[in-house]
C-alpha cells in the first residue's frame, strides 16, 4: 500500500487538502504553465530557460498570494472530505506530516490552525517564507533536511502539475488528486508517481 511504502508524506494545501472556489481556481490558473522541456534539471537542482522566466514567475506569485489574502478575509476554508480520516490514520501509522504550499505565509499558518489540522502535522511551510516557489525544490529539501528521511521514502500530494515537477527537482515521488484546479490531463502530461481521485483514494493506492 502506499501508506507503506513511504515514512514522510509533504501536502499541499489549496486544492489539496482544502477546498478552493471558482475565483481562486481562475487566479491559480493564471500562474504560469510549465513544461518539462522548458525546465530542465541541473546536478541536484533546477533552472528556468531564462532569468526573465523566473521573474515573472516570482510576480506572478506575489500578485497571487496578495489577491488571495483579500479574498480570503471573506472566504471560509473548508477541507476537503476525508482529509482529517487520512491525517489520522497516517499519524496511527507513525508516518511524519507536513504542508507545503506556494500560498501566503500567514494565510496558510492561520487556515491550518484554524482547521484542525495541526495536531497531526509535524510541519507547515510556505515557499513564501523562504522566497523559493514551485517548482524550486528548495521548500521540499529543507523538510527532507528537517525529517532525515531518505529521499525514497517521501512523497508530495498535490493537485497541480507544478506539484509534480517540484517533487521531481526534489528527487522524490510524487502524487495527484484528481479534484482539484489542474484537469486530469495536465496532470498526466507531468507524469505523476501516483494518481488518486480523491484524498480518501490514497490510503488505498498500491
């Protein structure tokens, strides 16, 4: 099963963990696309084709995380169904936990506490603190670093394909839920180690 097969399981938090709404799925989608043949990997990291990439990408963030943090003043997160049963089971199981997402520092720290959700993670984690964004690996080294756990036993659960590039970069395995913002075809051009349709699915995926 694949709760066995790895001993540290790294989540992302929107579209992962929690719901999300319309309008927050049109401003994720408005962050840069990526291709495989448009990043390419370097010794134990990464690089974009060019600088100006990167910098777009880093704005765009910026632009993202600052929209979101207005919306969310009015938007009650939710988790998704299942994610507290999984949690649960992963922590009977003495698997390590943590979040890692893009999202605005504050708001992720704020949502997850308010959530429940961190009495059974270990770690929360926003690329914002530490200005390294997907799919810069550099969020998913430090929480392999912090843990010890060898690379092979780590997985990352996304919901998006940038998810599935940075646990690449990372030299870990990767896995998607399908219900969340990028189409089930996006996510299959990514090539992810695992697909689940739902959270619920993953506790039962070989």
């Amino acid at each position: 099963m694949l709760a066995d097969r790895y001993d540290l399981f790294i989540f992302d938090w929107d579209g992962t963990l929690a719901t999300t709404t319309a309008i927050v799925r049109f401003a994720r989608l408005l962050k840069p696309r990526y291709n495989v043949s448009r990043i390419e990997r370097r010794s134990d990291s990464y690089k974009y084709e060019t600088a100006s990439e990167l910098k777009a990408q880093q704005d765009m963030n910026r632009i993202y995380d600052f929209a979101y943090s207005l919306y969310s003043m009015l938007y009650r997160p939710r988790l998704k169904p299942g994610a507290i049963e999984m949690l649960m089971e992963l922590k009977k199981k003495g698997k390590k936990i943590a979040v890692f997402s893009d999202s605005n520092r504050y708001r992720l720290l704020i949502e997850t506490r308010k959530l429940g959700i961190t009495r059974y993670v270990d770690l929360v984690l926003s690329a914002d603190s530490i200005k390294m964004f997907k799919p810069n690996p550099a969020g998913l080294n430090a929480i392999l670093k912090k843990f010890r756990v060898r690379r092979g036993r780590c997985v990352y659960i996304g919901d998006m394909a940038v998810d599935v590039f940075a646990a690449r970069f990372a030299g870990i395995a990767s896995c998607v839920v399908r219900d969340g913002v990028d189409p089930y075809k996006t996510l299959k051009s990514a090539r992810p180690d695992h697909v689940a349709a739902t959270l619920g699915d993953i506790m039962r995926l070989r």
